[in-house]
C-alpha cells in the first residue's frame, strides 16, 4: 500500500456553546493532522535508507491531530476525532494529549458509538458473553476536551497505527 493512505483521513472537530448568548459563530477551520511514518524514520536514524516513499506492511504511522482555538472567545468540549484508515491497526496504549482533561475514546463501527473500552457481543460455547475488542480492531479515535480552551490556545493528540500485512 503506497502513501495515500496517509491521504485518507478525515477528521471531525466540534465547538461547544460560547459562554454568552451570541450569533452563531462561524465553524473554526483550526485543525491541522500530520502524518510521519515511524518505522522509516527509525531505520533512517540507524543510517538505513528507502529508496520509495512507500508504506510498507509492519510500517508504524503516526498521526498527530493539531487544534488551535482561533475562535476569539474560550470554547469547550472540544472534539478531536480521526479514523483509523483502512488496512492500519489502532497500535493499544498510543494515544495520547496534550491536555489533561482530554478523554480518549474509541470506536469499532465505524464511529457509531465511543467507548473508553468499546465492547463486543460474541456467542461462545453456546453463551452469549460481553469481551472487549482488541485494540487493532478499533476503526477510529477521538478526544473531548472536557475543559474550556483560551483563544489562541493549542491541543494536540496523537496514535499510532500499523499497516497490517496483506
């Protein structure tokens, strides 16, 4: 899988209420989300070279989300939100915030519900039982700022992913 799959990213942000009543604000266009191929970058730092940009199975990438508050007023409930593209693996314990009071949530439906630790029905000897699904099942990962952001301030959040072998 060549590097478009860096390209295929999508990435929600979401502003809450001001603090007064006042006309609704434009949408803030603040976010930035960079990609950086992990595994490459290592090799290139024990003097390995690639000869293509390529993505290679077993690559790690990690995405960082940047959101700065360009709104002129504090917001909150900020919602940093990104897919785990198709054919990468969410890497379990990566993500990670700038912020404090940043909750990490996950999705393995495609962004139909979130969880702190999404879970799964499964039929087992004949018993319907709850497990939670394994980390590189996970198809997308969001952050909710519970806290108020100033003007000007910056979040950033960051996972990692694997491209998984074919």
């Amino acid at each position: 899988m060549k590097s478009s799959v860096l390209t295929k990213l999508l990435v929600v942000l979401t502003l809450a209420a001001p603090v007064r009543a006042q006309a609704p604000a434009k949408p803030a266009s603040a976010l930035a989300v960079t990609a950086e191929n992990r595994t490459a970058m290592a090799a290139a730092a024990q003097g390995a070279k690639r000869t293509d940009a390529a993505v290679h199975a077993g690559d790690v990438l990690r995405y960082k989300l940047t959101f700065t508050n360009i709104a002129g007023r504090p917001v909150r409930q900020v919602a940093l939100q990104n897919p785990v593209a198709s054919g990468l693996q969410f890497v379990a314990g990566s993500a990670s915030s700038s912020r404090q009071d940043a909750r990490a949530e996950y999705s393995a439906d495609h962004g139909a519900t979130w969880s702190a630790k999404p879970m799964e029905t499964v039929t087992i000897d004949g018993k319907r039982v709850e497990r939670a699904v394994a980390p590189e099942r996970y198809t997308g990962v969001r952050w909710i700022v519970d806290g108020w952001v100033s003007p000007g301030a910056t979040v950033t959040a960051q996972f990692e992913a694997r491209l998984a072998s074919r």
